[in-house]
C-alpha cells in the first residue's frame, strides 16, 4: 500500500518537525551563549559571530561552578542513600502489619506526598535557626530527607509487600534475627526499587530551588541552581551571563541525560505509574 | 510476622526525621498561624485574625484565583499536547524512542534555568520570540510577554507546559505499551478508522493514564513558586503572584511569619481537597 506508506512518511516528518520546535528553546540557549551581549542586541536571533568563550570563563569563576557541582553532588548522594536507607527500613515492619501503628505510619505517610513543602517551610525556618541547621550540609539534607521519605516509604511498601512473604519466614525459620532477615534478604531484592527510587529523589534535589534559597545564604555551600540563580540575580539581566550560567547549570545533568536517556525515562515513567 | 519491638526499631529513624521536619512542622504552623509571630520575640495570640485577614482583603483570594487559574491552563494544556504525542507516537515506532527522549529533556533542567531562559525569550527588545514575530512580518504581535497583565501568567504557564509535556507524553506511552495488541487489531480487522481507535478505544483504556497525569500535574502546578517568582516576581500588577509566591513573600519578604503559616494552612486545605476530590472522581471513572 504505497499511498499509506506515504501518509505515514508524512506522519513522521510532521512528528519529528513538532519535536525539533520543541527543542528549539534549548538550541536558542546554547546558541545565545556563545555570543556577545552586543551582538544579541543588534541581532537577537543571529548564530555567534565567533565562539564567545570569555562568557562561559566569567561565568565559571563567578558562579564558584566546581565548588557548586561538588555541593550539589554531595548533597544529592547523601540524601539519596539516607532516604532509601531510612525509607527501605522503615517499610519493612509496615509491608505486613496491619496494627493501629502501621495504620497511622501509612496515613502519615500518605498526607505526606500530598502535602506541599510551602505548608511546612516557614516552621522548618525557626527549627532551623533554633537548632542552629540554617547554612549547614546537615540541615539542607535533613530538610530534602523529610520531604522525599514519605515517597520512598511509600514505594518500599508496596514493593517489599509483593515479596513472598515465605522468603522471610525461611530465613526466621533459620534463626535470622528480623535485622539479619531485612538486611540479607530483602534488602539485596530492592535494587530495581531503589534504582527507580535514586531517580527521582536526586532529580528532586538536583533541580531544587526553593530549599537552598531559603536554607543557604553561604557562597560556599550553594548548590549549582542556587549559584545560577545568584550569579544571574534578577535586576538587569545580563544575555552573556544569564546563558552560560543556564548551560553550566544544566550541563551535569544533560550529560546523564545523554548518557542514560532510556533508563530515565524508563525509570521515571515506571516510578510514576506505581 | 516482625514483633512489635522490631517494628518501632526499624521505623524510629524515619519517625524521627519525619516527626522533626514534617509532623511537627505541621503542628507548628496551625499554631502560628493564630499568632502575629514575626519570626522574633514574643509572639501573641490574635485568634483568627490572620484568617479574617486572609478573607476580607482581595489580595489574597486573588492570588488563589491566579493559582487556579495557572493549574487549569497548564493541567489541560499538558494533558492535551502530551496525550496528541503520545498518540502520534504510538503510531510510529520508528521515530518513538528518539522523539521520547527529546521531549523529555527540558524536564531534566531546572526551574531556575527554564524561567531565566524563557524569560529572555519573552523579552521585548532582544528576546527571541519578538525577534521571530518580527521576522515573520508580525511585528504588531512584537510586545512584552511578561509585563503585560493579560499575558504574563499565560506565558509562565507555556513554559511549564513546555518543560513537563515530554513527561506527560512518556507516562501516556507506558499506557499505551500496556493496552495489548490484540484490542487494537480488533479495532482494525472491524474497519475502525484510526481516529475511531483512538477515540473509543484508545482513549478509555488510558484511563490510568490520565488519573496519574492529572493529578501529578495538578499537584505539581498548585504549588508553583518558582517561574513567577523568578520570571516576574509576581508582577504586572499581582497578575502572576500564586499562592505559594505569597507565602514566600510574606516570610522572608515581610517577615509575617503567622500570617504566612495562614496562608500555608489554607493551601494545604486547598491542596488535600483536590487530591481527594480528583482521586475519587478519576478512579470512579477508570471502572466505567
């Protein structure tokens, strides 16, 4: 049937020229990155004249952009492991039980993933500076592990409740302790788990803005979008700064992108669903 | 199957963070919220005023009216466009993994990107979107996105839009991939037109689809703060300034702190009605 050959053909040149359009946002960034201030304001759509590479050198040295990436790093890894950990941990009593305790654990749990950080961030601004957490890596790691426990826990429940259960009595039957049962067993069974799970969270706090402008007021722990946000500021915004900062702050994770695509997406997609 | 003991043991560390910097938290705002706490010293005890506040004033119902506003346009807009390429793409196997994959990057950046990037473009002399209309001989289209009341919050709201429609179009293909085959052959051995496969078939068995994409959307846009705080902070004029931008602003702009736990209480009522309410009718619905 050529004459359908030929719709379909059609089909999808159409489809991929709608992708590309949406695509051109992120082309116009790096595009306008290379390019002088004055060059954009004489020409806003033009390509660069010539590779304006001091742009990307003042905006590597001005957003601190080593030292943001290895925050940002750091703090994204702890939070992910400690929420997995604590997560993975605390949905192991509560897969199976069905006492008053698990009941209200999983309520608990159930307004949290509904519950919007703005409900809670001004408490957790005087907690806080009570306890002496504002400008610390602990705090801002506290503060995202709250925020994405209920999730995890969440996940694990559902997850650790579809393990059979006789997996688990075996191992008490041996003589495990309920430690060495979560630990040896069930633990080494949540790798897909936890890989969805990793995924999320450190999209999540990767891309965060709202905690580290609140919680951060120290140049040397900002997070990279934190740094972008500082270094572009919001009065007078410089085109020559403004992008570069933008490739810089996106670079590490468009990288992976890159590098991963159809196991993010995949993962991300899956992680919604459940 | 775990003992009692055990059970408290392996939940205490979870407990323990959840009870600091979320149970507690929540108790803390209710509490504040009917006080006139500014943060520091004393805080005194002024009952409802807060709310009476919040109710009489115009401001602030307007800024839920905005906020509501922004979810309609971007939930609708989004399930839509994500919806149509999904269902493109589910027809065409060849370019799938690739469009996918491109569809979904802007949502690997964050908002602090997006909003600066988009806001360049919305400007109105070297932004690119004037730049292009100007081009295409439209020149009296050529105007300030952002400063202009009537367009400000419809221009945050594509840019959302476009940051998390690849997004919605993956989860609407992992719907697709689990309607089998068999029903969409049937479909064509009946002489079902592709737009009739698409309607009648197609469409109800996405149910899921659409509960999941709603409502992480739904939840997603209620709470939005950071485009308009960074885009416009709130401006032209409060036509931009959502709840959550008000709450910010009221903290840290005015140091209200009992006040903007009102504000806070008030979204979190809004925010558990909605889910409720959307997981109720959308699950009723997946069983017609």
């Amino acid at each position: 049937m050529p004459a359908l050959n030929i719709r379909q053909l059609l089909l999808n040149v159409l489809v991929v020229a709608l992708v590309v359009a949406m695509l051109l946002p992120l082309f116009y960034m790096i595009t306008m990155s290379f390019r002088t201030a004055t060059e954009i304001a004489e020409a806003p759509l033009g390509l660069p004249d010539r590779l304006a590479w001091e742009n990307y050198a003042q905006a590597f040295g001005g957003m601190n952009y080593v030292r943001a990436v290895i925050n940002s790093v750091g703090i994204t890894i702890s939070v992910t492991v400690l929420t997995a950990l604590l997560g993975s941990m605390a949905a192991f009593p509560l897969a199976r039980n069905t006492s008053g305790f698990a009941r209200i654990f999983i309520l608990l749990v159930a307004l949290g993933l509904a519950t919007p950080n703005f409900v809670t961030i001004t408490p957790i601004y005087v907690i806080f500076r009570d306890l002496g957490l504002l400008d610390t890596y602990l705090g801002i790691i506290l503060a995202f592990t709250a925020l994405n426990l209920p999730l995890a826990v969440f996940f694990y429940v559902g997850f650790i409740g579809a393990i059979p259960k006789d997996l688990v009595e075996a191992a008490k039957l041996d003589n495990c302790s309920d430690w060495q049962a979560f630990w040896y067993v069930v633990r080494p069974l949540l790798g897909p788990a936890t890989a969805t799970l990793s995924l999320f969270v450190m999209l999540m706090v990767w891309n965060d803005f709202t905690y580290p402008l609140l919680l951060l007021t120290d140049k040397d722990k900002f997070t990279v979008t934190i740094s972008v946000y500082r270094f572009v500021g919001n009065q007078n915004i410089q085109p020559d700064m403004l992008f570069p900062a933008a490739v810089l702050g996106s670079l590490p994770l468009l990288i992976l992108f890159a590098i991963f695509q159809r196991r993010i997406v995949a993962g991300v997609t899956a992680g919604a669903v459940k | 199957m775990t003992s009692y003991r055990s059970m408290i043991l392996f939940t205490l560390p979870a407990m323990i963070v959840l009870g600091m910097f979320f149970v507690y938290p929540i108790f803390l705002t209710f509490q504040m919220s009917l006080t006139n706490f500014t943060g520091v010293g004393e805080a005194e005890n002024i009952g409802l005023k807060n709310y009476d506040r919040i109710i009489s004033r115009s401001r602030y119902p307007d800024a839920l009216w905005v906020t509501v506003k922004f979810t309609v346009v971007v939930v609708l807009i989004q399930t839509l466009l994500g919806l149509a390429f999904a269902a493109m793409l589910h027809r065409l196997p060849a370019v799938r993994n690739f469009a996918r994959a491109a569809l979904f990057t802007p949502a690997m950046m964050s908002f602090v990107v997006v909003g600066y990037v988009w806001q360049f473009i919305y400007s109105p002399f070297s932004g690119g979107l004037n730049a292009m209309l100007r081009g295409a001989g439209l020149d009296w289209m050529a105007k300030g996105w952002l400063g202009d009341p009537d367009t400000a919050l419809y221009a945050i709201a594509f840019a959302h839009i476009w940051m998390f429609t690849g997004y919605t179009t993956a989860i609407f293909l992992a719907g697709y991939a689990n309607i089998s085959s068999d029903i969409d052959e049937a479909g064509r051995l009946d002489g079902a037109s592709s737009w009739q496969r698409f309607r009648h078939l197609e469409v109800p068995l996405l149910a899921p689809s659409f509960t999941i994409n709603i409502m992480l959307s739904t939840i997603g846009t209620l709470k939005t703060f950071e485009l308009p705080f960074i885009m416009t902070r709130g401006g032209p004029d409060g036509a931009t300034r959502t709840l959550s931008l008000e709450i910010i602003e009221q903290l840290f702009g005015q140091y209200r702190f009992g006040f903007a736990s009102a504000l806070s209480i008030i979204m979190l009522v809004i925010v558990i009605a909605v889910a409720v309410f959307q997981n109720w009718y959308l699950r009723r619905r997946e069983d017609v």
